[in-house]
C-alpha cells in the first residue's frame, strides 16, 4: 500500500497516467510505489536521455503540485537506478523530500526494453533536442547490431528513420561537452559539427570557442574555417597556431570592439593572410571607385577576384532624361584617369 503523504493524496486524485505504447515491442509493466529518495542511485547514467540539469522549474512546482509524472525506476543492487525522471528525483533530492512515488518497472525486462521506456517517457514530456536524439539512437544502436533494427525501433519511437541521418547524429553525444552544449544552444548546426568531428579535438575546441564567441551564421564560420585551413597548409603550419596570432588574438581581446566588430576585423584579417594580392588590389580599386564619383546611379563592378578582365558597369534609371544625364556623366568619367588605372591595373 502507498504511504499516505501528500504526493500520494495528490496522485490518487489524478487520472491514471497514459501508458506508453511501442508498436512491435512489448514494453515491460510497472508497479507504483513510494521508495526512499536515498535509496536511489543518481549517479547511475545508463538510461540518461535528457541534457537539462536545471530543476528550477521543478522546484517551485512539486511544493504545491507534487511530481505529476512518477519516474521510472528498476531495482538493481539494494536499490534502484533511475530509467527516466532523473530532473524530478534531483529536484525532490534539493527539497529534501525523503519519499518519492516511483514506477518500478517489472524486473523480467530487459536493457533494451528498459531504455525504450526512458526515450518514450522524455520524448512524452517535451520534444527531444538534438543531443537527447543523439543519445537514444547511440544507445539503441548498442543493443541493436542491423541498421534496419535501428530504423524500425527508432520509428516506433518518433526518432529520425533515414540511415544516412542516424549514423551522423548517434555519435554527436560523444562529441566533447563544449560541442554539445554549442549544438544544444545553437552556435553550431548539425553540418557545422560533422565538419569539426574531422578535426583534431584540441583544434575543433578552439573553432567552437571562436564560434561561440562570434555568434556566426553557417556561411560564415565556414569561411573562417577554410580561411585557416587554408593559410595553414600553405604555411605548413597547424590550425590552432595560426587561430593563436597574436593579430587574431588581441582582436578576439579587444575591449573597444562589440561582438559584430570583432568577427568583421577577424575575418578581413584572415582574408588579407590568405590572399594579400588580392585584398590590395580590391583597396586600390575601392580607392580610385571614389575619385569617380560614380553617385548612386552609375556603378563599376570588378572580375571576381580580379581574375579576369573585364568590368561591368551598372546604370540605374528613372526616366529619358535620367538617362541622358546619366549618358553626359557617363562621358565625364570615361575621361577620368582613374578608370584607366582601375582597367588598366
């Protein structure tokens, strides 16, 4: 019989709580019971699923609500290791609740059942995030040796089904605590981390820290990254170093600079080591661009990368007039000994 605490006296006025179901698998049944939180090993990760630690939330409701889903639990040793509520049983602990109503889940199940029942009950409560998912689909797949096994208990589950999909997620939770949590927070996407997994960890640490840092779009933090991949084997030297420049460093430093100043002056500086050619020929251009005095109606446009030779030139107009006058201005810079300069650099 359950002791007659408040979380019990809440519990029974509440309807029974949904059973979860797996199609194909038989989930092993449970049975409720109030157990000692001392006696429960928080420690033990085995079924950890969920990434979140912070049990605020929990605190200010269990005092008044009590725990509305009881966590699952199995008895191992003399006790009992956590399957899934491992924010609830943390919370309880930090209110120094000494009982806690649990489901024991049957003893005749095993590991595999077990860890169903831990990704159902999180993905139950809230959308798993990408870690979570990396987590369930590595631990499936270490009781589950076929590819199609994996796929057909992911699919059961609500997990990603492409093969392709799962074997680039399922190892991201392995990936070191820096990168989860840039993943977790969104620093870095999915694509992002594939591409620094081929890195050596100690260089991938120091991109995620300067990605963290910068706040950068996609396109951008790849651009950082084939910059120094670039200058580095031109240099023979290693990534890390050339991220360590003292240049690079005291911008990354620098109390004079916001955010968005910092990742423009770091990326220009990286532009200007890879192709230093080009980033002066593009200042002499911009230079002799001005004395045109092109106006907003006229523009010239250089070959990408100065690599070719030939220039367009843009003209935006409103009306005939527009365009004769246009037409004279366009006379005036002809003559100008600065598009000799630029068309004929």
């Amino acid at each position: 019989m359950i002791p007659e605490t408040k979380s019990a006296r809440h519990l029974s006025s509440l309807p029974e709580p949904k059973q979860i179901t797996m199609p194909k698998l038989k989930s092993p049944s449970s049975q409720l019971k109030s157990v000692p939180l001392s006696h429960i090993n928080t420690g033990d990760d085995t079924y950890r699923i969920t990434t979140r630690t912070n049990v605020d939330d929990l605190l200010a409701s269990i005092p008044g609500e009590g725990v509305l889903s009881p966590p699952f639990v199995i008895e191992k040793g003399a006790g009992f290791a956590i399957v899934s509520g491992f924010r609830r049983i943390a919370a309880c602990t930090k209110l120094g609740t000494e009982d806690i109503i649990v489901r024991i889940l049957e003893p005749t199940g095993n590991s595999l059942d077990y860890l169903r029942v831990a990704i159902a009950d999180n993905a139950y409560q809230r959308p798993l995030d990408l870690i979570e998912t990396s987590r369930s689909l590595h631990k499936l797949a270490g009781h589950l040796n076929k590819m199609q096994d994996l796929v057909e208990t992911a699919a059961s589950l609500g997990l990603p089904t492409n093969p392709a999909a799962i074997e680039k997620i399922q190892d991201l939770c392995l990936l070191p605590d820096s990168f989860q949590g840039a993943i977790m927070n969104g620093t870095i996407s999915l694509s992002m981390a594939m591409d620094l997994k081929k890195l050596r960890p100690d260089c991938a640490a120091a991109f995620v820290k300067l990605f963290d840092e910068f706040k950068l779009s996609l396109n951008k933090q790849r651009e950082i990254m084939s910059l120094v991949k670039e200058i580095a084997r031109r240099d023979d030297i290693s990534e890390q170093t050339v991220l360590k420049e003292r240049q690079l460093q005291d911008i990354v430093r620098s109390p004079d600079l916001d955010r968005n100043q910092k990742a423009r002056k770091f990326r220009a500086h990286l532009r200007q080591r890879r192709f230093p050619q080009i980033v002066k020929t593009e200042a002499e251009f911009a230079y002799q661009r001005q004395k045109l005095g092109l106006g907003n109606d006229i523009n010239i446009i250089p070959p990408k990368d100065f690599e070719g030779l030939t220039y367009t030139i843009t003209m935006s107009v409103s009306s005939i007039d527009h365009l004769q006058r246009l037409y004279t201005k366009l006379g005036r810079i002809i003559k100008h000994p600065s598009l000799k300069r630029i068309i004929d650099r």
